[in-house]
C-alpha cells in the first residue's frame, strides 16, 4: 500500500513539473510587441522639383515615403500608383498628406530624370535623390534593404524593400505598410492614427 501511495506522489509530482515545463514553453514562444519602432532620423538629400537640398525638417507634416528607383520595371510603378491613390482618398478627407520617393539608385536617378518620371504619378508626390552615400544614410534610418543586381550592359536592377513608410506630424513614425496592402485599407489605417492624435 505505502508502495502505491508513493508511486502515485511521485506520478502526480511528474504530471505537474511536465505541465509546469509545458507552460513555460508556451509563454516563452509568444512574441510580444510594444511600443514604436525606431525608424527615421535627421537626413539630407535633393529635391528634384527645385535641385535644392532639403532635410525631415522640412517636411513636418504628415508624410508617406517609399524607397525605389525610376528604372524599376513594374514594382515600383505599380506602388507609385498605390500610393496616388491613397494621397488622392486623404484629400477628399481632409486630411493633408505629402508623398515621398527616396531613390535606392542615386546613381542613375538624377534630378532632370526623376523630374521627367514624376509626370506620371500624383502631384503631391516629391522626388528625392542624392549621392549613393546620402540615399544609403535614409535608407538605413528606415531600415530599408537594398542590393544592386550585376549589371548587363550598363543596365541593372536594385532589389529593395517594398514598404510605404507613414511618418507623422513633427517627423514621429507613425506605421508601415506592405506591398499587400490595398490602398483602402492604409487610408483607413492612416485615419485611425490621424484621430488618435486629435
């Protein structure tokens, strides 16, 4: 009988460290988020609209950034034109927001170029570029992926982040969105930060 009762002890005793160990794991897994990511940070680069350098300071309002490059096939045209859209839907809002291109391809991506590929996307879409020194430094404050492809007569890709970047009012980041992303649904994202900051 004592033998039983020990066995049992000893059986309950094992059930409860392997339920302990079991919870632990499953508490260790979860991942847990809080706060705001740290992206952004002071930059410099030029702004082909006028050729004049220009700094986050200057764009203390609302703002959507995308990183690409003009010679970029489909991907980025396709984002651009994403982006239009919800610029477009912000405005019927009221809700004043300016877009922003960062070139990944300094390089190839001068002032007179990106003014001629600017015509083809919404007007409230600034194009910035600068040395490959200046776009590596704003990318890595938004931690953004860049690789340039081997070049095949003198022609190549850049292979980046394809991110929307919306940085609040005074330069704060404020959410990203992805390539998956509908235009509808980032408006109605945006919306709800704009009403949480009344």
């Amino acid at each position: 009988m004592l033998g039983l009762t020990t066995l049992l002890s000893f059986s309950a005793v094992s059930y409860y460290k392997i339920q302990h160990t079991e919870k632990l794991e499953l508490q260790n897994s979860k991942v847990t988020t809080t706060g705001t990511a740290m992206l952004g940070g002071p930059w410099t680069l030029i702004n082909s609209n006028t050729g004049d350098f220009v700094e986050e300071k200057d764009y203390s309002g609302y703002t959507i950034l995308y990183f690409g490059f003009a010679h970029c096939p489909d991907i980025c045209p396709s984002e651009l034109r994403k982006l239009s859209k919800v610029l477009e839907s912000l405005e019927k809002k009221g809700i004043d927001c300016k877009g922003l291109f960062v070139t990944v391809d300094g390089a190839r991506d001068s002032v007179d170029n990106l003014k001629i590929y600017s015509k083809d996307f919404h007007p409230n879409i600034e194009y910035l570029t600068g040395t490959p020194e200046m776009v590596k430094k704003m990318a890595k404050l938004y931690r953004v992926y860049i690789s340039k492809a081997d070049e095949i007569e003198g022609d190549y890709l850049v292979d980046h982040s394809i991110v929307l970047y919306f940085v609040k009012k005074g330069g704060e980041f404020g959410d990203f969105f992805t390539q998956s992303m509908k235009a509808g649904d980032i408006v109605k994202k945006i919306e709800g930060i704009v009403e949480a900051e009344k």
